[in-house]
DNA sequence: CGTTGAGTTGACCATCGTCAACAGGAGTGG
DNA sequence: CCACTCCTGTTGACGATGGTCAACTCAACG
C-alpha cells in the first residue's frame, strides 16, 4: 500500500507560468465557490496582495502531517488527496479537494493529515502567519472560514458513517455520487464522473481493498448501473445508485 | 440496533433545581474547558444573562438530526452520544460530548446529527439566533468555536481512519485510550476509564457489532490488558494498549 | 419470584481481504 | 518497429475477520 517514491513539490513549485499573470482574483473562476466570496472588491484586492500562485505535478506533495503549516492553500484547479499514515503505512485518505477547497482552514500551527496533487494542481498560497492576521481585521471572512470547517465536519461525519456502516456496493455508490455532486458545482451537473484518482486511492477513501473497488465497480457495469470510462464512470442507472447512496 | 424508545427531553426539560441558582458562570466547573475560556468576566456575565440552564434524564432526546436549530448546547456535566442513522435502522454515532463540549458550534440553521443524553446531563442552553448575535460582537469568541470545530474536525478524522483502517482490538484500545485522555481534561488522570455508554453505543461508534465489542472487551481482560468494572474498565497493561491504539 | 434488559458466549457463516496470476497501455531502448 | 519493463487495473481461489443467530447469565425491579 503507498509504495511509491514522491517527488516534494511545495519546495519547488513549478513557476506556473501563468497563474498569477493571466487574471487576477476579480477573475478567478473559483472565487464564488471558495473562502474569496465572502470578500468586497477592495479586500480581494488586498487578499490578492498577500498571495503567492504556486502550482505542482502529479503525485507532488503539497504538504506532510505535523510539519509545522507555514503556508494555507487555496485550491484553484485539479484534485488533492488529504490523508493520514498508521505507522505500518496503512493509509487512510481523509478527503479529496476539489477547485475551491481551502486547506489549513483550521489555521492549527500544524497540518493535521499529508496532502498530495492526484492531478496537476493550482493554488493560491499565503504565509499562515499574514493570512491569520488578515483574517483578524476580517470577522466576515473568519466567519465563512468557520462555516467552511463546519461544512468539512459534515462531510467527515457522512463520511464515518459510511465507512462504519455501509457495504462495499454501497460505499462505492455513495462516493460516485456525492463525486458527482461536489462536481457539479466545480464543473456543472454531468452523469460522466471523472475519477482523476487511482483505485487505491479510491480504496483508501472508502476502507477497502483495491480489489474490492475494482470487484464491485465491475460488478455495478456488468449489472448497467454505469459504465467505466477513461478516467471517470458514467451514471447509468441513476434511481439504483441514490438508492445505494442513500442518507 | 437501538428499538428502545425515548423520552423526549427537550420539550420538557427537567426543572433541575440548582443548575443555576447554585452557581453562575464564573464558578462553573468547565468554564476553562469550554467555550467560555475565550470570555472576561464582563463578557462572561453578559453570556450568562443569555443562558437557560436545562438538564436531561438519561436517555431522553436533546434534539434530532435535520431538526431546525432553535437552541445551541454547551455541556456542563454527563455524556451525550452524537449520531446519524441510515434509513434502515443502522446507526453511527459520530461523537460522545463531554462536560465542556459545545452542541451547535456550526452555528447552521439545522442540526447535523442527532443527540441524546446516555448518563443524567446538565447543559447551559442559549437561542441560536441570540447566541450567533452574541458572537458577531466577539470575534475573539468566534475565533474559539473555530479552534472547537477545527479540532473536531481532527477528531472526526481520527476516527476515520479508525474505521477505515483499524482491526476490532485496535477500535477498542483506541476508543478507551482516548476516552481516558477526555476524561483526564475533566475529572483529572486515572486509569479507571469510566464507560457510562452501553456495549450498543461502544459498537455504533466503532463501526462494529456488541458482540465484537464484548468479546473482544473479554479478550482483553482475559489477557490482562485490562479489568472490567461496573460501568467500566481499569487499564492494566497500557504499554501493550498505547501499542495497539497508536497515532 | 417472575420479568426485563444488558451483557456474554458459542456455533456458524458471509463479506471482504489476501495472494497470485493475468491483461493492457505507456514509456524505453535495442 | 518490436521487445521489454513497469504500472495500473482486473479476475479468480481461498481464507480470516467480524457479523448473525441463538442460548444463557445476571442484576435490577416490581
């Protein structure tokens, strides 16, 4: 499980050559979705002043657990895998962020679980310490910081108790569609659900094997509940997965 | 799984004679421990002027998931079990609160899980919307019930990756080794862990059966790992249970 | 002294994990 | 261009962990 090598990417981000020249923040496309909406025009342009574009590979790492979180990231395209390491390198993936996601939302002085880019990444970058300090003058912006977390509580509680106490069919059911949903607002509504993601991490997201996942996504195509696609699977019988999903 | 019924408490809270005439906030027991601390004594007061004491009976309902959230919790004494359940009657409980712990942090329009009281529980209730008005005079106050939810939230991972990840006798040792700690903030270190929850609340937060739980309860005090005691156990040999409930 | 409900224990079994083989695509070098 | 490796994903055979079902103990309570 998790045996390959990965290069760090947060030491040297690529230049990302045009992150930061092509459009700023007024721009951005996932301004709306992200923390920024909570922000007038004039503090966006203050924020934009504090942050640093920086984007990385596949297979990067962003960050590791307990490493002291120097830098908060807001996710403005591709896929991160959030997750935490047993000691006999067991892995549990904790979430996926998608375009729009904030990470170090807790401002904690540490990272509480590893990240790593699945896709290519792009992020807005700030120093914890300036964006912290930024937050203070900004009640309505630590607000929306808070629902966010809460918002991540939510999903973190939906997400025990399917993996206390659901099935395989159904913990895979489920991931497809809430992927599907949390798409949705990235991307607009589809029934084709890209899965940029391997199998294991896939795994590693629902507490199972790679066989299992692989076994009962087989299974759901055999029995035309979808079709596997490249990189994705497409939503077939729609009324079976929601009620797989249910709850 | 869980076909008792239950009284419902909340609309008829019990009088509970000295909850406030006993004390006000400044003497209360878990002021440090909870939200509280982040309050002077002025702030403090004008706190208290918004708060109705209420207990519950063991068993009895303090709200239900989906629920609007017309009033926010803070714990002052006994355990609540947190919860969700599938349509179907499965269960997870996402969440023991403690004396000192807060019900309502998101501070959203509807309760994201169910709450019931396990022992006798004494709470210091407030309006929702008094309370979040309250908080957007104290940024410093909110800036607590982010620290709370954050750390929840590293909670709610935890748990994650114990339900994704750990064997049955890794679950148990977990739960009690961190229960133990919990209680350590409250009522000071021991290694007498009190288990005021049934085998039935142990199974639905661990993601397993009563039965697991029990034999593996009675596996481990056949070991000598531990003792059980009435509404407990007494941790015996914590080397080997820090060992199986490690990171 | 019977009833009830929680907890324990045993026998059996199913779901999912383990181990192994294989397929197919991408990249590499002769 | 082809052979080769490497990696991911799929499939099959088998087995173990933990679930199911049922019986039993025991304490609390009337």
């Amino acid at each position: 499980m998790m045996s390959c090598e990965q290069a760090r990417g947060a030491d040297t981000p690529s230049p990302c050559p045009h992150a930061r020249s092509r459009e700023g923040c007024v721009d951005c496309k996932v301004r709306l979705l992200s923390i920024c909406a909570a922000l007038d025009a004039g503090e966006l342009c203050e924020l934009e002043s504090l942050s640093h574009p920086a984007c990385f590979e596949p297979r990067t790492t962003l960050f590791l657990q307990d490493e002291p979180a120097e830098i908060v990231y807001n996710v403005t395209d591709g896929v991160v895998r959030l997750y935490r390491l047993l000691p006999d390198g067991r892995r549990q993936i904790v979430g996926f962020a998608l375009p729009g996601d904030f990470l170090g939302l807790s401002m904690a002085d540490r990272f509480g679980f590893s990240a790593d880019a699945v896709t290519r990444v792009t992020t807005c970058r700030f120093p914890r310490e300036v964006f912290s300090a930024f937050v203070d003058t900004k009640p309505h912006l630590l607000r929306r910081l808070h629902e966010f977390a809460s918002h991540e509580l939510s999903l973190a509680q939906d997400q025990m108790v399917l993996l206390g106490r659901r099935t395989a069919e159904e913990k895979v059911a489920s991931f497809l569609m809430s992927l599907r949903d949390r798409w949705a607002r990235v991307t607009g509504a589809s029934v084709t659900v890209p899965l940029p993601m391997g199998r294991q991490d896939i795994a590693d997201f629902l507490g199972l094997t790679i066989e299992t996942v692989s076994r009962t996504l087989t299974r759901l195509a055999r029995e035309r509940a979808l079709l596997i696609v490249p990189d994705g699977v497409r939503l077939l019988d729609l009324p079976r997965l929601e009620r797989l999903a249910v709850a």
